[in-house]
C-alpha cells in the first residue's frame, strides 16, 4: 500500500526513523493510488476530490448540455489535445494553460 508518513524523528546511528501515519492513499496497483502519490511527491495539491459548493453547483447549466454543431464550426477544436490550466487556485478567469504532446517515444513537445 502507498501510506504517507510524517517523520517525527530520526535518532542518530540508527537506520529506520520514527513516523506518524498521516494517511493511507490506496493500493500500490491501484491507478488512483499511483496517481496521488505521484503528485503528493512532486508536491501538487489535489483539489479535484473537494466537493463543489452548492453555490456552485447552481451556476451549473442543466444536463445534459451539448455545444451546438455552429459554436464548434466557429471554434478550433483541442478536445484531443492535453491541456491544463496554470492559473492560481484564486485566478478568477482561466487564461494560462499548457499542453504537451509526444513526437516520439522519447520525445515531447
């Protein structure tokens, strides 16, 4: 299992250091579980599992929606593409973003 540890403390000569359990993220072969320990080593916070506020929620449009055939033909179309925001958590429009994408086996763009 993946398991996140506070050290508490390491005493000198000795090879295994105290720890408190903080949290246990999942099983080693789940794919959630990969996932989070990945970000939570590259120290990126996950936010996608907080719930919405109801406030939220309510600006929300009814689903199902759709986007109609005449707003796509007047937009480039980058649903294929991987691209994610680089705005602050406290950005209050998503204009910065970033996107990635393989050449090759070894090499991206």
């Amino acid at each position: 299992r993946f398991i996140l540890v506070k050290m508490t403390r390491w005493v000198a000569h000795n090879m295994r250091p105290f720890c408190q359990v903080v949290d246990v993220l999942g099983e080693m072969a789940d794919m959630e579980s990969q996932i989070s320990a990945v970000l939570l080593q590259q120290g990126i916070q996950q936010t996608h599992c907080q719930d919405f506020s109801e406030e939220v929620l309510n600006c929300l449009p009814e689903t199902p929606w759709s986007i109609s055939e005449e707003e796509v033909a007047k937009r480039r179309d980058l649903r294929e593409w991987r691209i994610f925001s680089i705005d602050p958590e406290t950005a209050r429009d998503l204009d910065d973003a970033l996107s990635i994408e393989m050449v090759d086996e070894s090499t991206a763009r």
